[in-house]
C-alpha cells in the first residue's frame, strides 16, 4: 500500500468533509462571520481529520508490510 493509493481510497470521505466545511463558509458569509472564525473552524475541522487519516495509513501500512 502506497501513499497515493490509500489517499486516493479515502477521496470521497475528503470531499464530502470539504463540501460540508464549504457550506459552513457560505453561510458564514452570509451572517457576516469574522474570517478569523472561519479560520479557526477549518484548523478544528481539518486538523484531526489529517492527523488521523495520517496516522491511520502508516499504522494500515506497518500492517500489510508484514504479511
């Protein structure tokens, strides 16, 4: 298991978290939400997400590599 393929695996789940955090941007464009804000919710928002999914693919890959 590679990099490219296990992120490639993980698309759709990426995509569906990027257009739900596009839809919180738009609304908060829409009430006039600081820019800071919506900076701080992406960092909450993505930031567990890539740590996980990061730490996941090297635990999957110590996993296959020994088998």
């Amino acid at each position: 298991m590679n990099a490219k393929e296990y992120f490639f695996s993980k698309a759709p789940y990426i995509i569906i978290n990027l257009i739900i955090y596009l839809l919180i941007l738009v609304l908060g464009g829409i009430v006039k939400m600081p820019s800071i804000i919506m900076f701080i919710i992406f960092l909450i928002w993505f930031f567990p997400l890539i740590t996980y999914m990061i730490i996941e693919f090297f635990v999957k890959k110590k996993f296959y590599d020994e088998i």
